[in-house]
C-alpha cells in the first residue's frame, strides 16, 4: 500500500533531500540508470538521481520511433545545459518490430513494456553494469494499473512482479507517493524550467497511445504532424493536456468535389488537477474550427476532425 503526500501538504526541499539520501543509500557505491523521455515525471526523476549520483547515475533518452518530432535532441540539448548528459538510444526498429500486427490496447502496451524493459533496458543494464533501474512512476499510475483501468507500463511490484527477477535490476521510484500537481511542486524546485515541470502529459507508450489499432510508421507520421499541430494550437489554453487521436477506420470525405476516403482525427483536451478525474476543456469555437482546418489542410490523408466531449470517468484521458 503506498502512502500518498498529497500536494498540498508536500514539502519539496523536505522530500528532495529526503529521496536524495533514499536513493543513496539504495545504490550505496554502485550505479543505476534511467531513461528520460522529456516528460515531467523522467525530467524530475533525472535531476533527484543526479543530484543523489552524479556520474553514477547513467541517463538515456530511449528513440522508440514513437516520440514527437524532434524530441530526442530537445530534450538532450535542455539537460546537457543543466549538467546532465543524455545518451540518445535508437531503439525504433526493436519498438516497431515488437508492434507489428498487434491492435488491441492492453497488448500494445505490454509489448512496449516487455520491449523496454527486456530487451532495451536489459542490454543497456547488462553493458553498463547497473543494479538499478530509476524511473518516474506516480500514484495515479498504480491506481489505473491496480484497479484494472489500464495497464501502466512502469507498474511491476503492485501486480506481484519482481523487477530483480523479471529483468535482472532493481527499480527505484522516488515520486510514487505523488501524483502529477506534486511532482511539478518538485521539479520548480529541483530547477526545473516551466516549459518542463509545467509541461502537459505524454504517455510511457507514446504516440503508440494515440492510434488507435496497428502502429504503422505511415499512422505515425499522421498523427506526429497531428500533433504538433494541436500543441500548437492548444498551449496557451491552460488546459491540463491535450492530443491528437487517430481512428482506427477510415471516414467517406470528399475532395475538388469526389469521394475521398480517408482517416479521422480526435482531438482531446482536458482540464484536471491529478489526472484521476478530468472535463473536456470549455474549447472556443473558432480555436476548434481554426484547429481542425489547419488539420485537414497539412495532415494528408485526414478528411475528418472531431472533439471528445466525454469526460472521465467514463472516458479516460489517452484512448489507448
């Protein structure tokens, strides 16, 4: 049972320096690694484990094919200005190959995980000798995973898996007492820029949580330029996340005046706290029609835009 601090009586400079000794004591003279992927939990994650380890603490940004456009060298450029030097690991052959074929949800996510853990992780911790893995699990991640919601693919020791045995290291996770509102009071402190501890929230599986059915490098790129569309679009709304979703089936469109059948994008924006409960953000009309036209214009192949109205629960915030 892990006991939440909730983020209104979170202390950061208490917890930072309490998870530093943690982290040390659990590592002692050896080493540990951890991937960061950009977002706000692995950035945090990054800076307390170099904080506590300096040198010993190896980090990788882990190139699955599944990430934002971009990505990789944004994010190693940011933290090699912090101190932090992030080695880029191209694994997208290993992450896609593990994908092939595979469309149900739960399956999608249990092959990256396996992949990233397994396979990746497993080779990066053999050759570096690491006896711990240190990653940025939070609550509301075993609460989802725990309760059946959805499989979180940085959850093990909840479900009965032991890491040691499974992989072959231990895993460290400092912010699992937390949920997303604390662990950005975290980063602020840690130094933490507010493009990055304010950042919105990107799923472990990636762009793999935004299409729905088979991840192919064509639906990638769909919904990569989807993407980066609707950040763009969307980041001054205060909204506490926002994506672009591709369907599985494609839609009649037209096209100079012909049928053209072609994909379906959903657009999800959210207004929530923790994550454990959310509401459609109160969009204007002209932001979702000025959205939805530079969509259909610069993504090809899109020939319908939709808004998700429903709110969670029913619904949940990724759609995969």
């Amino acid at each position: 049972m892990v006991k939440e601090i909730p983020s209104e009586s979170l202390n950061p400079d208490e917890f930072i320096s309490e998870k530093v000794n943690d982290i040390r004591k659990t590592v002692l003279d050896g080493t540990a690694i951890n991937a960061l992927s950009g977002g706000v939990d692995s950035s945090v994650v990054t800076l307390l484990g170099h904080r506590a380890l300096g040198a010993r603490l190896r980090t990788v940004f882990i190139q699955n094919g599944l990430m934002r456009e971009g990505e990789p060298q944004k994010v190693a450029s940011f933290f090699k200005d912090l101190g932090v030097k992030v080695e880029i690991i191209d694994a997208e052959e290993d992450f896609l190959s593990a994908l092939k074929g595979i469309t149900d949800p739960e399956e999608k996510r249990e092959a990256i995980t396996q992949t990233f853990y397994k396979e990746v992780f497993g080779k990066l911790v053999r050759e570096s000798k690491a006896r711990f893995l240190l990653q940025g699990t939070i609550l509301t991640d075993v609460d989802e995973t725990v309760a059946g919601i959805k499989r979180q693919h940085n959850v093990f020791e909840q479900l009965g898996i032991d890491p040691l045995k499974a992989f072959g290291y231990g895993i460290i996770e400092p912010l699992i007492q937390l949920r997303k509102d604390g662990v950005r009071k975290v980063g602020k402190a840690l130094g933490l820029t507010d493009e990055y501890y304010n950042r919105i929230p990107f799923p472990g599986p990636a762009l793999a949580a935004r299409i729905i059915g088979e991840v192919t490098r064509d639906k990638l790129d769909i919904v990569r330029k989807a993407t980066w569309i609707t950040e763009k679009n969307l980041s001054e709304t205060g909204a506490f996340q926002y994506m672009a979703i591709l369907h599985e089936d494609r839609v009649t469109g037209m096209h100079n005046g012909k049928r053209d059948f072609g994909h379906q994008i959903e657009i999800r924006c959210w207004d929530s706290v923790d994550a454990r409960t959310a509401a459609p953000t109160n969009l204007p009309y002209d932001t979702l029609t000025g959205l939805a036209g530079e969509i259909l214009e610069k993504v090809p192949g899109v020939v319908s835009v939709t808004y998700n109205v429903a709110p969670k629960p029913p619904s949940t915030i990724e759609a995969v």
